[in-house]
C-alpha cells in the first residue's frame, strides 16, 4: 500500500516527485504486467494518464 499512497501523494501536490515516487511506479507497472500475463481478465486495465505521466518522467531520467 505505501506505493499507492507515495504515488497519490505525489499527484496531489503533496509530496516531491523525486526517485522514491518513480520506484513506485516501476513497481507498480511491473505488478500490473505479471497480472495481464495471467489471466486476460486485465489485459484492458491500466494507469491514468496522471501515472503514466510520471511513468514516462521516469524512464527519461533512467535514459537520460
């Protein structure tokens, strides 16, 4: 649950996007892939947009 609530924290404004947030996220998309792998019940489900935003913030500073 912490990784939720960084994530909801960081999206209101009420805590820093700062690498704790982005590991979150990582660990959550990585959750959500190993869900879709077993069964096809989630394969629709996703992030919001708000998440995937950070997802992107995240993976540019892993490249960058």
């Amino acid at each position: 649950m912490d990784n939720f609530r960084i994530i909801s924290e960081a999206l209101a404004g009420e805590r820093a996007v700062d690498e704790q947030t982005h590991a979150a996220v990582a660990i959550l998309a990585e959750r959500l892939e190993r869900l879709k792998q077993t069964s096809s019940l989630f394969a629709e489900i996703g992030f919001s947009p708000h998440v995937k935003n950070l997802k992107r913030q995240a993976e540019a500073l892993v490249l960058g």
